[in-house]
C-alpha cells in the first residue's frame, strides 16, 4: 500500500519536507555526494522552489480527490456533487425592516401585532413577507419597525423601498383587532435583499447526505415533506405496515389462529398519516397571499406516493413554551435588550429539537448563563401550554425539563406572556 496519495485512511499528499528532500536525494544521486546543496547554493533555492510548487500539486490532487464526497466537498464541488442527485442550492429569503404605523387609534386601547403578521406588496400577485417579532401600538406609541422575511426565497423577495404597502386582509380578518375608526399602515423605507443569496454547505451538506435513493418509501415520503420550506420536522405512521395494536382482541389470541388485523381489500384507497411540525409564521392552510404548509406538503407527497396510497396530512401539536427566573444582571448593561438576546438563542435552540424533542433545563440555563452582562440566574422554572381546545399551563419544578410527546414540537414566542422573567441589575 502506498505511503502517500490514496491509502486505506484517505488521501496522504506529501508535504514541503518530504518533497525538498527527496529532491536533495535525486540531486546528490545525479551530480554526487559532494554536490553543494548548502541553504545558500543556487541548486539548493531551485530546489526548494519546485519543491513548493510540487507541494501544492499535492495539496490540490487532496482537495480533488476530498471532493468527490458529499461529507468533504465544499463550495462548486458540493453543488457538481448536488446536481447528480437533481438537489440544488436553495436560495435565501429575502429580509429587511418595514415599518407599522397606526392612525385613528383610541387613547385608552393597544394593539398587539404577533410576529408572523402578513405584509403584502400592490399587484395583482402580491408578494408576502411577515414579521420576525411581536410589536405592541397605541395612540401614545403609534409606530414601530421590525425586521420581516419573504415567505418565498430567492430573488423575487429582493422588492424596492415602498413596495410593501398592505397587510394581507384575510390575515387581518382573522387575526388582528385593529377596526375602524383605527387603521393600520405598512411600509418598506429600504429595499429588502438577500434573495439572490445561497445557502451555506453547512445547510445544503445535510440535504444531499440525507436524500433518499429509493422510490416510493417512508424514507423519499419524510425528505419530500422535509424539503418543504417552513418545515420544521415529519413523523410518518403507517399502521398497516406494523402490528395493528388497535384491535380490540390484540394479545388475546393464539398465533397461527387469526390474524392481526384485517387485509386491505383490492380497489379501496389506502392512507397513511404524515405529522407535520412547521414554522409558526406559516399557515397551515391557504390564507390569502400566502400557501399553506398543508397544500404544499400535500403536492410534494403525490410526487413520490404510489398509486392508490394517500397520505393523510395531520399538523402536530405545537406546544408553546415559556420561562419564569429571576436573572441578576451586571450594572451597565441593556436589561431589555440582554432579555431579547437570550430568549432569541432558546428560541432557535428550540426550534432546532423536532418533533418528541424534549425541553433540557440545562440547555435553557446555558442561553441565559452565557449571554454577556448575566451575573447568575436564579428560581428558573420551564413552562409550557398547549394549544388544543383545554389550554392549561404547566410549569416544570426546579431543574425539571419539559418533555414532549411524539406528537408534540416545543415553539418560544417572542414577547409572550407565558415568560415571566425578573431582571435585577446589580
């Protein structure tokens, strides 16, 4: 087996040492042992200057031969690498600030504006975009700016300053409270960019190490709900295929005497369910402007579904959670702004455990410890709410974490009532 280049632990090159001396080796082999090969000769500077030009030679056949693989290639590798599986780069969505003015409004009333409020642009096929935190408006305080982000990625989302001009009206008959004589205003002061942007190897790596190679499997059914933009995670249940442990008689009967459950008769459709976690800024079905994560998911599914089988598209349980501390906080420092930073990092570290995914204690401690300007943090309880029909809330005791059911995705709102957390400057 060879010493360098393709060995059995990957690809050896040599480097700068090892090529000069074997250089130095040839040279004394062809011109003799006396030859001057002092750090000062002329021989020896040649020497050492095809030596590095050699040595980068390797370093590059290295990075040829890396690759070739999806876990070492970077860059238009990777993307030469994603197009024979026909995945490509995604593009990033849009992002910018627009700006919520309301006018009319009474002096005794307050209007809270969610994050994922759905601004829209003039036209007859408006663009969406929606908040990225919560925003409260009143008489006394009637304007605010927050940043938003397109619901649709890539270069469309890159409007001009003004564009958007409206809140979606579907979104608002269902959603906001904001009625005559008050009106509600949205504007864009700066364009809105990034669209044309990619999506980094780190986010586009997984993809492609992930994508199935089957046709018509469990496995091609998650990737292509996966592949869905806004969402989060997937949980597939095909009864059918298992032990149907819902029969009234299961383990009540002797093997080899009747069977599970009953066969599926010829002609009659067959349906699985597919549990679907997604952003909380997305619909799950069709409002105004904006696709549903339901329709979408469901015309991803009939690309890679066999004839005559159905999914069977089921939102999961979004569970909101929440914090109650007291965070001591060194003097000097933002308190309002050290809330926000924190309680930011526990929302994506959240938003990244999928469904079943049980809230850690420590790992919530961890986002508030490590954020500058915290001192200590002290009485810190979790929480969580439901959001089925019986809304109830649940907090945790001390150093408790919050579990989560199979069919359960644990979601931090910004600015929600459900955080009670004290800060004292000390």
């Amino acid at each position: 087996m060879a010493t360098f280049g393709v060995t059995a632990n990957g690809f050896v090159p040599k480097g700068f040492d090892v090529v000069l001396a074997e250089s130095i080796d040839r040279a004394r082999a062809a011109f003799g042992a006396d030859v001057d090969l002092s750090p000062t000769s002329p021989l020896r500077k040649i020497l050492e200057v095809t030596a590095a030009e050699d040595a980068l030679l390797w370093r590059r056949l290295e990075d040829l031969y890396y690759s070739r693989f999806l876990s070492a290639a970077v860059g238009a590798d990777l993307d030469l690498l994603g197009d024979d599986l026909g995945v490509a780069r995604r593009f990033l969505h849009s992002t910018g600030e627009v700006t919520l003015t309301v006018s009319n409004a009474p002096q005794d009333r307050t209007y809270d504006i969610p994050a994922g409020a759905v601004v829209i642009t003039s036209g007859g096929s408006p663009l969406a975009f929606h908040t990225l935190v919560p925003v409260r408006l009143s008489a006394a305080a009637p304007t605010a700016t927050v940043g938003a982000s397109a619901f649709v990625a890539g270069p469309t989302g890159d409007v001009a300053a003004g564009a958007i001009n409206a809140v979606d009206p579907v979104y608002a008959q269902f959603n906001l409270t904001v009625t005559a004589p008050a009106t509600l205003a949205v504007t864009n002061a700066r364009p809105f960019t990034g669209g044309t942007g990619r999506e980094s190897d780190e986010d586009y790596r997984p993809r492609l190490v992930g994508h199935p190679r089957t046709l018509w499997t469990l496995a091609a059914v998650r990737a292509a709900a996966r592949d869905v933009p806004g969402v989060v995670d997937v949980l597939l249940s095909d009864p059918v295929g298992g032990v149907d442990v819902s029969q009234g008689y299961f383990g009540l009967f002797r093997f080899g005497q009747r069977q599970f459950s009953g066969l599926r008769s010829f002609g009659e459709p067959y349906f699985f369910d597919v549990v679907v976690a997604h952003e909380s800024a997305r619909p799950w079905t069709t409002q105004g402007s904006v696709t549903g994560i339901f329709e979408q998911v469901t015309a991803a599914l009939d690309r890679v579904r066999p004839v005559g089988i159905f999914p069977n598209v089921v939102e999961a349980d979004h569970i909101e959670i929440g914090l109650r501390a007291q965070v001591l906080v060194r003097a000097g420092y933002d308190t309002q702004a050290l809330l926000t930073a924190f309680l930011s990092r526990i929302r994506a570290d959240t938003g990244t455990l999928g469904l079943g995914g049980d809230v850690l204690y420590s790992q919530v401690m961890r986002a508030i410890v490590e954020q500058p300007g915290v001192l200590d943090v002290q009485h810190l309880h979790l929480r969580r709410r439901s959001s089925g029909p019986d809304v109830d809330i649940v907090e945790a005791g001390a150093g408790e974490n919050l579990p989560m059911g199979p069919r359960e995705v644990a979601v931090l709102q910004l600015g929600s009532d459900l955080s009670d957390v004290e800060l004292i400057a000390q």
